[in-house]
C-alpha cells in the first residue's frame, strides 16, 4: 500500500504546471536523438532556414547554364572570331552566337539587337545560327556530374572534417569560382569552373540537408522538407532578375557571386554532427552539442550521461536487430523500381522545363512560371502527403504530367512550328514539379541508418543525376526543327512506368 501511494506521489510530481518549461522531465525510454533534444524547436529553425538558403543557391547556380535571355546584344565585330573568350562565355549565356552580321543596314562596330531563337530552322532564319549551343550542352553535363561526385564525398568529407567546416570553405570556394568565371579566358577553364561551382554548391546544400535530417523527429521532417524546398521554386523567379538585369557575362557571374554571400554566412551556424563525434568516440564533444541542442529546444539533460552511452550502442543495436526480411530477389527488384522512379522523375521534370528553349518571347516569364508550378507542388504535397502514400502519389502525378504532354501533342500535331500556350505550359509543369519533389524529397530527408536506407539514397540520387543528363540529349533537337512527335515519346515510357507502379502493392515496393 505505501509503495502505492509513493508511485502515485512520483506521478504527481512528474507532471509540471509551468506552460513556458516544455521538458524538464528525465524520459529514461528516450533512445533516439530528436527524442532527446526536442524533434521540432528552434534549434530545428536555424538549420532549416540554412536549407532554405542553399536550396535557393543550388537552384540558381542549376539553371544558370540554361539559357534564359532572348536577345542578344553584340558589337557586330566580336562576332567574327567564334572563338574569342567573350564569344565562348557570353554566347553559353544566351545559347547562341551570329555567324553572320549582315542583316539589314549594320554597320561594323554597331550595336544589333536579334531575337535569339529565330536563328532556328523552324523559324526560316538562315542569317543567324546557333554556333555555341554545344557549349550550354557541356556546362549542364559538367554541373550535374559535379552533383553526383559531391552526393558521393558529402557524407565522407562531413565525417573526415566536420560539416560546418566542409560548408564553410565550399562558401569561399564558391565565391571564388563565380567570380573567377565571369572573368575566365577559355572555354575549357570555363567549364573546370562550372564543375567546382556544382561541387561546392552540391556540398553546402547535402550539409545543410544532412544536419536537419539528424536533429528531425519523423513526424515533421516532410513539413521541413517541403517547406525549406521552396526555395527551390523561388530561385525561379530570381535567375530572370538577374539575366534582365546584366547585359554581359561578367555582370551576370558577379550577380551569383554575390548572392552566395549570404550563404557564407549561414554556413557557419550549421552545428557539427551529434552522430559523427559520437561514432568517432568523442564523448565529451557530443555531450557538449547534445546540451546546447536540448537547451534550445527547451528540455532537460539530466540524464546526459546515460543516453550518450546509449547513443554509442545504438548503431551497433540497430545492425543486430535489422532483420533482411527480402530475398536478393526482391531486393533487386525494389532496387531497379527505385531506380526507374528517380529516372522518371527528373527526365520528365527538366524535359518540361527544357520546353521553354523553344520558345521565341518571354523565355524569362515562362521560367518563372515554372517556379510558380514549384512552389504551389510543393505546398500540395505537403497536404497530399498526409492521405496518399509516396508512391501512390508519385504514380499520379506522372501519369497526369504524361496525360498532359499528349494533350500538348493534339493541341500541336497540325502545326508546323513551335507552340505552347501558358496554360498547357504551368499544368504540366505542375505535375512534373510535383512528381520531381516527391523523389527529391524522399530521397534526401531519408535517414542513412542502415545499410538498406543508405544504398536507397544512392540509387535514387544517382538515377536522378542519369534522368537529368539525358534530359540534357534532348538540346540536341535544337540542331534541327521541332517535332511534335517529341512529345508522344517523352509521355509514353513514363504514363506506362507511373501506372505499373501504381498498380504494384505497397508491401512488394514503397519509397
């Protein structure tokens, strides 16, 4: 009977009045990190405001080796020498470059103004040509390369140098790259740049990602995901600014020289890996990062010591228990759908944007509506996500994204040059958004704790880094006359892919 009472008095004790104290009771059943310090706070708001700001950078340094200026504004005799340096790096700006000056009354030294996508076939203009177009292929090849060597090296480098170290000196590297571009003097230095630029940008943007993953409690780690991905959209309207508002190459690349500025800054208050010092047996270390991430966050270490020692026979618990339910079979098999779904996602998404170097007028203000389509795929999501699987959502939005694209097709089959209307233009794009952020975000919010999870992420990044390179092929067209038969051959493959593994049951695959 009074051991009752004394564990109805230690009851009572255990519930606090005090609403501002959030936590300042020891939960001996806490085992996992974000338990500990607090799963969602303002420890949590610092890191995501970081990713927010390298998922604007990483986008803005992506799309700016896609051409987005309509015009071209040359002296008339720089144009004689295609492979002068201002021809070579200006020309990978605005994706074309004039093989001939004599159209109409202009003078040699004179300042001419062209529509830069009438130099097209389709467009029954032979004066001008796209002689540098091959440039622009190399710089998006070269940038997502780098992209797949940092997903590769991140997470080594963060473990070998720390990740506020490796985001910080990316920074300065950063800045340093941009700017040397803009003043570069060949085309082959032009192009070593562009894949630092990738490197260094890719590595602050996987940092960013992997010291808000560590700290996230599952519940809200897709509201951060998605939210801090709306940066993403954002740079979507920032990257027309600047091309509008630069009239060469070199005010361009000090424009994104500075905007990574503020990234610098931010760089240094991502915290250093919980995880990683405590793999590496620095006790003292992570016990100091735990104390400072539970503080703010508002709970209570007083049980500090107990769960560090838990914390470094954790991975070992987790490889004991983990359980290989699959055959090699199935395991292959969720290997190869995985693959094919980041393939899907990112062909389809940067082929729809790619429709956009067709058009003649406006090429910024259909940029922008992309990121439009970004940003309203994102905020969906985030309610979607909360009644639909991954994957059932994924499978209808790429059939939709499909259905679309075939829509386009009918809209165009009859006319012989190069159309789209904005509204088919934002509702595929739209889909193909909202298909490409679902894989993006599950493939980089997933935490790498077992040897299953880690080899996910990989295989879905890296088939995400192939989907894009080959939607790079497709600027090859550019060479010739659209066809619209192009878009039954983008819709067919994928509207086949999104409703098999729509029809495939959750317990034989999931993402």
């Amino acid at each position: 009977m009074l051991s009752s009472i004394d564990e109805a008095v230690e009851d009572n004790l255990e519930r606090p009045d005090n609403a501002v104290q959030r936590l300042t009771i020891v939960d001996s059943k806490k085992r996992t990190l974000p338990e500990f310090i607090g799963g969602h706070g303002p420890f949590q708001y610092r890191q995501w405001l970081v990713y927010f700001a390298a998922s604007i950078c990483s986008s803005l340094y992506l799309f700016s080796t896609f051409p987005l200026s309509s015009q071209v504004y040359c002296v008339c005799n720089n144009f004689s020498n295609i492979s002068s340096p201002e021809m070579s790096l200006f020309s990978s700006v605005i994706n074309c470059a004039f093989s001939k000056c004599q159209i109409g009354a202009v003078l040699p030294g004179e300042v001419t103004n062209f529509s830069c996508y009438y130099l097209f076939r389709n467009a029954d203009q032979d004066d001008v040509m796209c002689a540098n177009m091959r440039v622009v292929i190399y710089a998006k090849y070269i940038y997502l390369l780098g992209m797949l060597f940092s997903g590769l090296t991140a997470h080594l480098l963060s473990f070998k140098f720390g990740r506020r170290t490796v985001a910080v000196v990316s920074g300065f590297l950063l800045l340093g790259f941009s700017v040397a571009t803009g003043v570069s003097s060949s085309l082959v230095n032009f192009l070593i740049l562009r894949l630092f630029i990738s490197i260094t940008t890719t590595n602050i943007y996987l940092v960013s990602i992997l010291s808000l993953v560590e700290c996230l409690g599952e519940e809200y780690r897709l509201m951060y995901a998605l939210s801090g991905h709306l940066g993403w959209g954002a740079s979507h309207f920032i990257l027309p600014l600047v091309t509008w508002m630069t009239n060469d190459w070199l005010q361009y690349s000090e424009v994104l020289s500075c905007i990574s500025i503020p990234l610098i800054v931010l760089s240094f208050f991502i915290p250093e890996s919980i995880e990683i010092t405590v793999a590496k047996g620095l006790r003292a270390k992570s016990q100091k990062l735990i104390r400072i991430a539970a503080w703010r966050n508002g709970y209570s270490t007083d049980d500090l010591e107990e769960f560090t020692h838990a914390l470094c026979h954790r991975k070992d618990q987790e490889e004991i228990k983990e359980v290989r339910k699959t055959a090699n079979i199935k395991r292959a098999f969720e290997l190869t759908l995985l693959f094919l779904v980041g393939f899907s996602a990112s062909f389809i998404y940067f082929t729809c944007i790619g429709l956009s170097d067709w058009i003649n007028r406006d090429r910024g203000g259909f940029f922008a509506l992309a990121g439009t389509t970004e940003i309203a795929a994102a905020i969906l999501c985030l309610f979607f996500v909360c009644v639909l699987s991954n994957k059932t959502l994924w499978s209808v939005t790429t059939v939709m994204t499909s259905v679309f694209l075939l829509v386009l097709y009918a809209k165009t089959s009859h006319i012989e040059y190069f159309h789209i209307s904005r509204g088919a233009f934002v509702v595929t794009m739209f889909f193909a958004s909202a298909s490409f952020t679902i894989v993006l975000m599950r493939t980089l919010f997933q935490p790498l704790i077992s040897a299953n999870s880690k080899w996910n992420t990989f295989i879905s990044g890296f088939a995400m880094c192939c989907g894009a390179l080959v939607a790079s092929l497709t600027d090859l067209q550019k060479f010739d006359a659209w066809n619209p038969k192009f878009y039954v051959v983008y819709a067919i493959p994928n509207l086949t892919l999104g409703a098999t593994i729509g029809i495939i049951p959750e317990r034989y695959f999931k993402f």
